[in-house]
C-alpha cells in the first residue's frame, strides 16, 4: 500500500502534461506587452511625423505671406493652413497664434532670434499635449500610469537671395554674351533655358554661369579653350525669376504709395524710398518729355500717353534723382540726362519700351558707395543698341533685353529679362557684392533652416 502510495506520487510529480500550456501563456502575455508598446510608440513617431510635416508646412506659407503681408495676415494663412492639414476636430489645437514667430536666423551659430518686425524667418512650433487636451493616446502604458504622450515639433524657415539676382545676368530664356567681355569674381549668369557664349571671353574664379543643363551651353567651335574660365564657371541650376512676378506690386507700391504691404512712403514695406517726402503723384505732360527742371525731388511723377506706341523723351539735360517716374508712353533716353536713386516704372508692353540709341548711364559711378542706384521696371523689353553704363542698378523687363555695355561701364548690376538677354561687350563687368544695391526690387527665396 504504502509503496503503491509513493509510487503514484512520483508519477504525478513526473508528469509534465500542461505544463506547455502555462508557458504558453508566458509567451502570450510577453508578447501582447511587446505589441502593446510598439503600437503606442508607433502613434506617437506618426504623431511627430504628422506635426512636424504641419509645421514645416505651415512656416513655409507664414514666411511666404510675411514678405508682402504684416505678421498678423502672415499668421492668420498659416492657422488656417495647419487646421486644414490637422482638424481640430480630430487632433485638437495643434497650433496657436503664439507659436508662429517671426525673426532672424543667425546661420553662423545656428541660431532663432526673434524679431517681430522682422520677414527673414520664423520659427513654428506644433504640439500634441495632455494639457491642452489633445495629447497621443497610448494603450498598454496606461497600466504604468501614462495617459497620453507629449509630441511637440519645430521648424525654422528662413529666406535667402540667389547671388545671380542680387547681381547679375539673368533670363527666362537664352542668355546671349557675345565676344571679349571680362567678368569679374562673384559675376553670376544664369538662364532658365541655355546660356550662348561667344570667344574670347574671360570668367575669373568665382564667376557662375548656370542653367537648367550645364551640357546645353553653346559655344563657338573653339569652345571652352577661347573662354578662359568658363568650364569652372559652368553649373546646373533653375530658379524661377519670382521677382518677374513681383511687378504689379512694383507699381501698385508707386501708384498706391500709402499701401501698407508695398506702399513706397511705408517705412516698413519692402519697396519703402526713404528719399520721397510726398504721396502726392505730380503730373507731367508727356508731349514736353523729361527736361531740366520736370522732376522734383521727393517726389513721384506720372506721364500718361494716348497709346502704348506714343514715346516720351527723357532729354539730355535731365536730371531725374531721389524720385519716382511712372508712364504707359515708351521711353527714349538720350546721352547725357543724370538718373539716380531714382525708380522709373514703364507700364509698357512693346518690345522696345524703353531704348536709347547713344551712349547713357543709369545710377551714379561711385565705386560700388551707398546711394545713387536706379530701379528700371517695364512690362514690355528694353534695347539700348549703344553703350550703356550701369552702376549699382538693375533693370527688370517682362520681355526681352538687348544691351551693348560700354568698356568698364557695368560695375554693380541686377539684370533680369522675362525673355531673352543679348549682351555685346568689349570690357569688364564689375562686382560690388551688394554694395550700394539695397534699393533693388527682391523677391525672397525659403529654404529650411539648418
């Protein structure tokens, strides 16, 4: 009996049936917490995913209205923007008026410093938080007593200025530089189509010429060896001209000086002159053209024509400077009138709105030195079959330009053609880096800080 007993004992301690059915459910339970917490980190990378594609979004479109807009509009687009890309509804408040800050971005220390009054960047914060009732909710962590996840993401946007447009040859379509021109380190050219080159030509180091291809540069039989340079000049590139797209608010900024996006008499509008003393637009006949004594300075003149192909002449003895010419007549400058720190606007679409058929010069020769720069806008193309000086201004036309330059007379220049852009030269084109440019019409470019 008691053998028996002990027996069966041992048996029964022996037995091992069931007992995979308990590990089992070790592994089960594990593997259940394991899943349990990778959905609740899978929520919270996509949550961050989500806020930081809002944020990068939503800066982008605060920065691109801030350039024309006051901060107040800039951050309205971008709260509806965000609310658009994530629903209250179903996210909550992931962005308030206070997480949009407009300032400076200090590339060398990598550094936000805010600036109300500041369009050069901003900084947008986009959060997803237990407090403000819209935090990631997680599932398993809620047994080791976490209700929801945190996500709070930022981005930094911040304008830029390609050098080709703050000072340069640029064109929508064919940039055309003929033969012996000597262009000078820092000298951009760039073409949205190709850019033509002719020989004898010299880029110093530092020079670019770029286009959507650098392999569709066209060249002369003797190719890169008749073009000392160019070869380590080349470089593919595409900008869009936005500033092309900034001409009606060019004019509208003359027409309406008191705007407060553009107005030029708003101190804080991209398009402020501080040389004007007055709104008031004063009248000029056009059939007596630009003589000595037509402009005042500090202030802004209107020309009107009865027909897009009437011309009114700014004469040799003009003096146009610290003053604003509007028109709709075509333009003939003569050799000889002084125009500077002067903005002259030809609301003419003819293919020669603005010509001259002798030797003129636009702004002041004064060694790259503040002041003296000229603005000349047109909606039609500009040919200056002659020689023209250019000293620290720019000219923006909607069609073509056409320009001999006369020997060392460009020194400072921002030329930019919505069609073509033929160049006939025998000198140097200088480089001012910026210098005595602040008055040239821009139109920022937006790239993520970093």
């Amino acid at each position: 009996m008691k053998s028996r007993l002990t027996k069966h004992v041992r048996d029964l301690a022996g037995d091992q049936a069931g007992g995979i059915t308990a590990f089992a459910l070790l592994i089960l339970l594990a593997c259940l917490m394991m899943g349990g917490l990778a959905v609740d980190y899978a929520n919270a990378i996509a949550a961050r995913t989500r806020l930081q594609v809002t944020a990068d979004t939503v800066a982008h479109a605060a920065l691109y209205s801030r350039e024309l807009k006051s901060a107040d509009e800039a951050r309205q687009i971008a709260l509806q923007l965000a609310a658009d890309n994530m629903p209250p509804s179903r996210y909550g408040t992931v962005l308030t008026a206070d997480d949009i800050r407009f300032g400076r971005w200090d590339e060398t220390r990598h550094q936000f410093i805010a600036d109300p009054a500041a369009r050069d960047a901003v900084l947008v914060t986009t959060r997803q938080a237990e407090a403000n009732g819209n935090g990631v909710p997680v599932l398993l962590l809620k047994l080791a007593g976490l209700n929801a996840w945190n996500v709070t993401t930022q981005s930094v946007y911040t304008t830029y200025y390609p050098s080709c447009f703050r000072e340069g040859f640029v064109a929508m379509d064919r940039v055309d530089m003929q033969s012996n021109g000597v262009f000078k380190a820092g000298f951009c050219i760039h073409s949205q189509s190709y850019v033509s080159v002719s020989s004898g030509n010299t880029f110093e180091p530092g020079v670019v010429v770029s286009m959507p291809d650098k392999r569709n540069i066209d060249l002369p039989a003797s190719g890169f060896e008749s073009n000392t340079g160019l070869a380590q000049a080349l470089r593919d590139g595409s900008y869009a001209p936005r500033i092309l797209n900034r001409i009606d608010d060019i004019f509208l900024g003359a027409e309406e000086p008191y705007d407060a996006g553009v107005g030029y008499m708003i101190a804080g509008s991209p398009y402020y002159r501080d040389y004007l003393d007055s709104g008031n637009i004063i009248t000029v006949n056009y059939k007596k053209g630009i003589t000595a004594g037509t402009i005042q300075e500090g202030r802004i003149h209107r020309a009107t024509c009865p027909n897009s192909k009437t011309h009114m002449t700014i004469e040799s003895d003009a003096v146009i400077r610290e003053a604003v010419l509007i028109t709709n007549c075509r333009i003939q400058i003569k050799a000889g009138a002084v125009i500077e720190d002067a903005v002259i606007l030809v609301d003419n679409t003819d293919a020669k709105s603005v010509f001259a058929s002798s030797d003129i010069t636009l702004g002041r020769d004064d060694g790259c030195a503040e002041g003296g720069d000229v603005q000349l806008v047109t909606r039609g193309g500009v040919e200056f079959a002659s020689k023209v000086n250019i000293y620290g201004s720019q000219i923006l036309a909607a069609g073509d330009i056409s320009m001999t330059a006369n020997a060392d007379g460009i020194e400072g220049a921002s030329i930019v053609a919505g069609g073509k852009l033929d160049v006939t030269s025998n000198g140097a084109f200088g480089f001012c880096n910026g210098a005595g440019m602040n008055n040239n019409f821009e139109a920022a470019y937006f790239r993520l800080a970093g």
